[in-house]
C-alpha cells in the first residue's frame, strides 16, 4: 500500500498511548499537501500536543483536534466533526480515507464475571467502546462512499481468548472486531479495506491499570513482570510493525493481525 497520498485521517483516542503514536506516524506517511488529519479524544490540552508533534514535522499538514466524549456520542456528533473539517469541495479531492478506532477503555478489572450486574455501567462501557465505533463508522463510510477507504480497528487477543478479570474488555473486544468483520464482508469492493490489528502487549495507562487493580493476582503480576524486565512492547515499536503490514498489505479485509504474526 502506499500511504503517500492525499489522504483524509480521522484517529480515536489520539491524545495518548498507541492512538497518538499512530496519529503521529500515520500523518508522517501522508502527501502533506492537501491531506487532513483529524484527532479526536477527550483531552483538549493533550490533543495540542500530538497536533503540535505533527506540525513540527510536517507543516503543511491541516491538522484538527476535536474533543468528544465517546460515552454519549452520537453519528450526528460524527457528522458534525466530518462538516467541520472537510475542505469546502467535499471529499472528492482526496485519494483516500482512512478511520483508526483505536480509543478503548478497559472497564473495571477488579469485577469478576459473576458481578457484571449494573446495565447502567455496561450501558456506558459499551457506548464509548463500541456503539461509538459503530456509529463513527456508518458515517465515516456515508461521507467517503466513493472513495478508496481504509478501516482499521485496535483489537486485541483479548477478542479471541478469554482473560480473567477482564470480562467487560474481552465481551467488547470481540463484539467491536465482529462488526468489522461482517463490514469486510458486506463490502467486498477494493473500495473498503478492514484490518483488525492487535498491538501485542503495550506500556501504556490500559497496562498499568492491569497492573494495579486486576482481581487476578496471575495476570497484574504477569503484566508487571513483562514491564520491568522491559519485554513490553512500547507504541513506537507496534505501530512501526503496523506500518510494515499495511505496506506489504497481505492480509485479507477483515483479518485479525497480530503484532506477533
Ligand atoms: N495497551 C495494550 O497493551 C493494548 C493491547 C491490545 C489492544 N489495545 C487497544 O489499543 C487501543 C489504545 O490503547 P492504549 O493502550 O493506547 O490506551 P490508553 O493509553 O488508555 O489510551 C486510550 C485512548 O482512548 C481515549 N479515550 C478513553 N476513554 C474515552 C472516552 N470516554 N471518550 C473519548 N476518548 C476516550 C483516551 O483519550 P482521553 O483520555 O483524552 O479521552 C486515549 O487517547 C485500545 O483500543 C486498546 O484496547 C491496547
């Protein structure tokens, strides 16, 4: 695949972590003239920083920082954030779009399976982590129908395999990366291209939040262990292999790809 084109970006959770070192190494691939990119996450201050990152290396970049709150975010939100930042011509001028949704949270680890019983906490859990995704995405591929797209979606083993304490993430880990497959399916044009690319194990707030307040003493001490003896992999390194499998681009639309493949 070549990434050096004029190109529409629009990253979730660009203000820290592995969405932010994707925003920033993405955008540097990109034709700088005429390709937007656009970072969306709660934090305005640290949405300044990646934004500001990316204009230090490529000034001619149009870059957007949005900040929205995925629990109660709606497609007309979405919408909203395309009308904004979309040049007045529309989309027509660009070679490609290309949707990372990448922002995700973990949800409460200290919870066993057995204990999952508030729907008003699963309610919100599930909004930010995947009918947000959803809905991005319906109009993602509204405004772009037309143009080559790439969809990729931050999945995880955790959305094949099931971990202890980790019932919220697993349960919406796989649902999110099913949408994205039956996606792949329904449009089996060159048009749309999916990836389901899970990162590996990453040093970032999700693995410290493992680390601290995981009700499996196995699974904290095991994330801890890999962080100290420094075999966690950092976002500059997966997201260098990212950029590596969308170049050599073997996968199929809708695969699962792992850092460890
Ligand atoms: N770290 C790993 O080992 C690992 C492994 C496999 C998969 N992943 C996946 O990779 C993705 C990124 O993970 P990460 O480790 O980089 O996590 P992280 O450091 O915790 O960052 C999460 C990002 O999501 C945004 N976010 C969280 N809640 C939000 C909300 N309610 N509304 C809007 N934005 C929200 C955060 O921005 P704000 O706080 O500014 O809103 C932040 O930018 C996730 O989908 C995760 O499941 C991570």
């Amino acid at each position: 695949m070549n990434l050096e084109q004029r190109t529409y970006l629009l990253v979730t959770g660009a203000s820290r972590g592995i969405g932010r070192e994707l925003a920033e190494q993405l955008a540097r691939q990109l034709l700088p003239t005429g390709s937007v990119v656009v970072l969306l996450g709660r934090s305005e201050p640290l949405l300044q920083e990646t934004k500001a990152s990316i204009l230090a290396d490529r000034p001619k970049l149009d870059v957007h920082s949005c900040s929205l709150e995925l629990a109660t975010a709606s497609a007309k939100d979405f919408g909203r954030i395309f009308d904004k930042t979309l040049p007045v011509n529309g989309c027509n001028e660009f070679e490609r779009a290309i949707v990372v949704h990448n922002a995700g949270t973990l949800g409460d680890t200290s919870q066993h399976a057995r204990e999952l019983a508030d729907t008003k906490i699963l309610e919100q859990y599930y909004h930010i982590n995947l009918f947000s995704a959803l809905a991005l995405n319906s109009e993602f591929m509204r405004v772009f129908a037309g143009i080559p797209k790439l969809v990729v979606n931050l999945s995880t083993l955790a959305a094949l395999e099931p971990f202890s304490s980790m019932a919220y993430y697993c349960t919406v880990k796989a649902a999110r990366e099913m949408y994205f497959r039956v996606l792949a399916l329904e449009e089996p044009s060159t048009e749309t291209l999916v990836l389901n690319y899970a990162p590996g194990v990453i040093d970032t707030q999700m693995t410290l939040q493992v680390q601290r307040e995981s009700h499996d003493p196995a699974l904290a001490a095991a994330f801890k262990e890999q962080r100290e003896s420094k075999t966690m992999l950092t976002p500059q390194q997966t997201v260098s292999k990212f950029l590596q499998v969308l170049r050599a681009q073997k996968f199929k639309s809708g695969d699962h790809v792992d850092y460890r493949d």
